[in-house]
C-alpha cells in the first residue's frame, strides 16, 4: 500500500473513532439534515408529479379544433397549414381518429382493455394548435372565436385559464423546490459546521499534537471531513427512505382521491438518479460545512 | 556542518503601539550533533526562538536554517515537512491523557503514511529507547510527569528527526526526575541527534551535559559559547556584542 492509501486509512479511522466517541451528536445530526432532505424531497416530489400529470393532460395545448365527422383529410390539413401561418402560432398538428384512439388507449395505462372494441371512426378528426410563449393571454380566445366560423369545425376548447392557471402552479411548485434546495442546503450546512465545530473544540489538543508532529492539513482536516460527510449522506439517505415510506402510504390515498386525474397513468417516486443526487447533495453539504468548520485549526 | 543556523532574525509580537520585540538581531549557528543550551530569563525569548524554528511564528527580518534550508519564508503547505525533521517537546507534554504511550507515539508514525506494523514497531522501539514498557495500556495521565516527559521525548524521536528541541521539558518535574530526563536528553545527543534545549531553570544549567551554551537576554544574544554569532555578522552594532562564555563543565 503506498503512503498516500495509508494515511486515508487513518484518516478515516480516526474519522470513525471520532464519531463512535459521541454518537448522540451524530445521531442528532443525521435526524435534523434527514429532516430538512424529507422537506426538500417532497417538495421536489410533489413539483416531479404535478409535471408529470400537466404533461399528460397537455397542458401545453391551449387551443384544440374538433372537426366535424365527415371532414375530409386534405381539408383538415389546408385548415392545419393555414393555422400554422397565423401569427402567434407557433405549431399546428392534426390528429387523426386512429392516433386519438392510441394516445387513449395508452392513457389508460395499466386497463387498456376498457377500449376494446372502440372504433377509431367514433373519435373526431381534431387540430392541436400551440402558441408562441410571446403570444397575448387573449389571442387564444381571438383565434378560437375565428375558428368557430370555419365551416369544417364542429367546436374549439381552449384550455386557456385553466392551462395558465396550471403552467402558473408548476412554475410556482418549480420555485418552491429551488427555494427549498437553498434552505435546506443553507440549514444542512449550519448543521453540520456546528457539529464539526463541536467535534474540533473537543479535539483540539489532538489537533495541536497533530500539527506539532507533522501532519499534513489533509490529515489533520480529514477525520472532521469524514464525519461531515458521514452525515450529511446518511442524513439525505434516511430521507430518501422516509420519502419512500411516506409516498408508500400516502401516494395511494392520493391516487384514490384524485382516480380521475391519475387515470392517464399513477404517481412515481423519485428516480434511482434523483435520489443518488440526493444523497450526493447530503454529501456534498457535509463536506463543505466541515470543511468550513475546521479549515481555521488544520493551519500551522 | 552546521544543523541550524540564524542570521538577524528578528521578530516582535503584537502590531502598532502595542508591538513588543521579542528577539533582536538575533544569529546563532548550532553544529550537528551537538548538545546546546539556550539559557536566560523569563520572556527572553527562548521559547520565541523555538517557535521560529518549527515555523509556529514568522521572523520580521533574518534568515533560519534548518538542515540547510531557510524555513523563514517556508510555504504553509511545507511546514509540515520541516516539522516532521524537527522534534519538540515542552514543559507542558502535549499528550493525548486518554490514550495509551505508544497510541501517542504512534501518532507522529501515522502523520508519515507508515504502514500499522511499521508504526507499531517503531513506537515500540522509540519507547524502549527511553526506557518505558511499550506494552503498557495504562493511559499517560495515570504516569508520573517523567514517565510524561519520556512518552513526549519518544514521539519526538519516534520519526528520527535531525534535530530535537525542548522547551524547558523539566518545568513540571522534580530535582531528581529533572536530572533523569536530563540524562536522558544527553544520550539522546549521543545517539546521534543534535539537541537544543531552552531553560531558564538555574538547576538545568548546572546538570545538562551541554556542549554549546547561547544565553539570551531581552530578545538579544548575550553569550554563545561557540562565539560563531559574531563571525556570521558581517558588521556587528556596538550593543548587539555577543561575548564569549565557557561551557561549563
Ligand atoms: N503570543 C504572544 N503574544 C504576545 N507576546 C508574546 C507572545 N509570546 C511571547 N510573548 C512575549 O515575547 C517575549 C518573549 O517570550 P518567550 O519567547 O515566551 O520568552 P521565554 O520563553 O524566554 O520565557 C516576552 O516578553 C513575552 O511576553
Ligand atoms: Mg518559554
């Protein structure tokens, strides 16, 4: 083993001794950042759900066209193309019967046997039009009130108000979770350089001895490290489990409640990646507050 | 050769109006293997001068050279390195009390990336060698203050520095663990490993088995038995004299 992989060894042996002298701290550590990561994981959680129903019920169509039943094709796509050329839009797709009935069909997700023996012809031809972000609140009602004189459209939905409304609360939801991340970084922190704070306070001779006979700021500075990290990754992990447990019990109350908003398919948890950055944000907080809290003691 | 070696230094602590010097153009010269004894009051500054040696505090002017190198303006990241060559030990021990002798020795083994069996054998051997039971699991605050005195002796010694100092190491101990631990230091020296020993105990001067003897005064040289400091100036100022003392015997 070559000196560099030694000293890491001791490193973190003392780093384990350290913290196995006061477990009571480190217990209360890891309970106060597992805490304030649920917070942040929910928030996170709840905002990944929301967007995730927006999503399937196309909040980002605001003006749909239904046509009416005996619509040619080539009609509705020259209304598709003139619609596309009008500004403030931005995008126009017409959708025939047999994808109307697919996108049900996987909408339906885990009972797609409910639409057996549906008829694509039963479904209308309709046009989905997107506008531009700069395009005014009111122009969709404009150009659904011009829509409404075309002959080949039987009626026009505007997802208007309550789309906005919707766009509204995710982008609020969105701000919350970066909110959230900031206070609970800022809180962890705190945590952690005040724990660390302890810890040098209370091996301060060792620290000077440490510094008497050579050690290196890394060795000095690395069993403190070690704790923070220690904390900070278990903490962010006994959250993720926490979240786990919660959204266990309550994600399926939630997906009784709301059966109708879900039916496009159920609440997820978070991503095998989402929580690992998780864990690695506790991590990472840990080692920067610990660094924080030694870095005036490891110097000669 | 010359282990150690100061030129002018000079060093003040405090700033402004409170700013006091603490040593004054201050050269010496220490030759390898050799016992010196750095005498003179309370507040002289022998304690500062140690300090400046294993880069605790910076000198204002003068250059310090340990082993050949000049360590006055030592990169922080470097200090380590030199302290790792320059072993200290003082009047208070600076011993973890919890801990056993040879988890303290092991300690300054453990600072240099020594492998556990390595460090074991050597903190063993460096407890031998100042006469202490490397088995021992008592912990060092249940030792007498020369048991004490021993541990922190074979710590310092424990990496094989060039150069040991000590700040009066005898402060806490009685006449007759005085003399023991003085004892100690001289075969240390004999060993091979050039000793610099500060003190302003009346009953040091007498028993140590020094071979170089520098006396401070107010932060300034006032004697060196070797009387190097004035060839090592290039032009001496009338006050900074330094006269030649005998080495007693
Ligand atoms: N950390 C310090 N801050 C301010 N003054 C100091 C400090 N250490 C020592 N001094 C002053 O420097 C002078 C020399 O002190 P010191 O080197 O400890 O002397 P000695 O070891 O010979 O007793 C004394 O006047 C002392 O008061
Ligand atoms: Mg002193």
């Amino acid at each position: 083993m070559n000196r560099a992989l030694t000293s890491l060894v001791y490193i973190i042996a003392r780093g384990v001794r350290g913290m196995v002298q006061a477990p009571l701290v480190q217990v209360l550590a890891m309970a106060t950042i597992a805490v304030c990561m649920l917070l942040l994981g929910t928030v996170v959680l709840v905002w990944q759900n929301a967007q995730s129903i927006a999503d399937r019920w196309g909040v980002d169509v605001p003006i749909t066209v239904y046509l009416v039943d005996e619509v040619e094709p080539a009609a509705a796509s020259e209304l598709a193309s003139r619609l596309a050329t009008v500004a403030g839009v931005s995008s126009s797709e017409t959708i025939a019967p047999e994808l109307a009935l697919q996108r049900l069909v996987e909408g339906l997700g885990d009972d797609p046997g409910l639409l057996d023996g549906v008829d694509a012809d039963v479904l209308p031809t309709s046009i989905e039009v997107r506008l531009a972000d700069s395009s005014a609140s009111d122009d969709a009602a404009v150009l659904a009130a011009q829509l409404r004189s075309e002959p080949i459209v039987e009626e026009v939905v505007v997802a208007g108000a309550w789309a906005e409304r919707a766009e509204q609360l995710l982008a609020t939801l969105r701000q919350v979770a970066i909110g959230a991340a900031a206070l609970v970084g800022f809180a962890c922190l705190t945590i952690v350089w005040s724990t660390i704070r302890l810890a040098v306070y209370a091996r301060r001779a060792e620290i000077q001895i440490l510094r008497l006979v050579g050690g290196t700021a890394a060795f000095v500075r690395g069993p403190f490290v070690v704790e923070g990290l220690v904390q900070g990754a278990l903490g962010a992990t006994l959250a993720v489990a926490l979240l786990w447990l919660g959204f266990a019990e309550v994600g399926s109350l939630v997906a009784d409640a709301f059966a109708l908003a879900f039916a496009a398919g159920s609440l997820r948890f978070l991503s095998p990646p989402e929580c690992i950055v998780l864990v690695g944000f506790g991590a990472a907080l840990g080692v920067l507050g610990s660094r924080a809290a030694v870095a005036r003691y490891v110097e000669a | 050769m010359a282990i150690l070696e100061l030129c002018g230094v000079t060093m003040s602590y405090g700033s402004g109006r409170a700013r006091k010097a603490a040593l004054a153009d201050v050269s010496l010269r220490i030759a390898e293997g050799a016992f010196a004894l750095l005498q003179g009051p309370s507040g002289a500054g022998k304690s500062t001068l140690l300090k400046l040696i294993l880069a605790m505090e910076r000198p204002e002017h003068g250059t310090i050279r340990v082993a050949d190198r000049d360590i006055a303006r030592l990169r922080k990241s470097s200090i380590p390195y030199l302290r790792r060559n320059v072993g200290a030990v003082f009047q208070d021990f600076k011993l973890l009390s919890d801990a056993t002798p040879r988890e303290n020795v092991a300690l300054a083994l453990q600072v240099l990336g020594l492998p556990r069996a390595h460090v074991d054998a050597r903190a063993r051997k460096a407890l031998a060698d100042v006469e202490l039971d490397p088995d021992t699991r008592r912990p060092v605050r249940c030792l007498s203050g020369g048991e004490q005195q021993r541990v922190a002796i074979a710590r310092a010694l424990a990496g094989e520095p060039a150069i040991l100092l000590a700040d009066e190491p005898t402060g806490n101990l009685d006449p007759r663990l005085t003399r023991e631990i003085l004892e100690l230091l001289g075969s240390v020296c004999q060993r091979g490993t050039t000793v610099l020993l500060a003190t302003h105990d009346p009953l040091v001067h007498e028993h140590a088995a020094a071979s170089h003897v520098l006396a401070l005064t107010d932060g300034r040289l006032v004697a060196d038995s070797e009387g190097l400091a004035r060839a090592l100036v290039a032009a001496p100022t009338p006050e900074s004299t330094v006269e030649p003392i005998g080495v007693p015997a």
